[in-house]
C-alpha cells in the first residue's frame, strides 16, 4: 500500500467518524492529530467553529525517549486547560486512526486529569 493510497483511507475513515462526532460548547470535540513525529490535540467547538484550547508535543519537555510518554503529557497538559476553560467533558476524535499507541496515551493522560471521554 503506497503512502497516497494509505492517506486517503485514513480521511475516509475520520469522514465517517466526523459524520458521527460533533462538539458543541459544553462537550466540546477532542480532535487529534498524529504526524509521524508531532502529536498535537485540541478542544473544538464544531458549532461556533472555535478552539477553545490546544496541546502539542513541542510544549512538553523531559519526558524520556519514545513518542508514547510526550502524548501521554500532551493529554495531561490538555485536561489542564479544559479545567481552566471549564470544560469537564469531551467526545474524542481520533482522526481516522487507529485507538492505539500513541492517541490512545493522549486520552488516557487526558482521562487521568479528570477530563471526562
């Protein structure tokens, strides 16, 4: 399977989660991207078309090798700034990935700092 062909399934496949998946302003959308070094999430709401708060990877320091532990973080520092939003809960968007690996640590961070998936 070549890269172009890899890409399109991958957007096929978050088109059918995103038909299912809305935030709004009280349970806003957890949108994750996964570049093959960055992972970054934010807090969307889909009905005023706004962010209300983001996290990537390049905010986080120090915490070791690997890609899996700075997700993780990214989804602690996330919860963080939804408290501070005032949001309590979320719906996840894993963007046509897999629940797995690295968007997996995220929501675990993330649901380990109280925010609600």
């Amino acid at each position: 399977m070549d890269a172009k062909t890899k890409r399109k399934a991958r957007v096929r496949r978050h088109v059918r989660v995103r038909r299912k998946v809305a935030g709004s302003a009280t349970r806003p959308r957890l949108a994750v991207y996964r570049s093959n070094r960055h992972i970054y999430a934010q807090l969307i709401d889909d009905d005023a078309a706004r962010t209300l708060a983001s996290a990537s990877d390049r905010e986080v320091t120090g915490t070791g090798q690997g890609k899996t532990a700075p997700a993780k973080a990214v989804g602690e520092l996330l919860a963080e700034r939804a408290k501070q939003a005032g949001i309590e809960a979320v719906v996840f968007d894993r963007g046509g990935r897999l629940f797995h690996g690295r968007v997996a640590a995220l929501a675990e961070g993330a649901r380990e700092k109280g925010l609600q998936i």
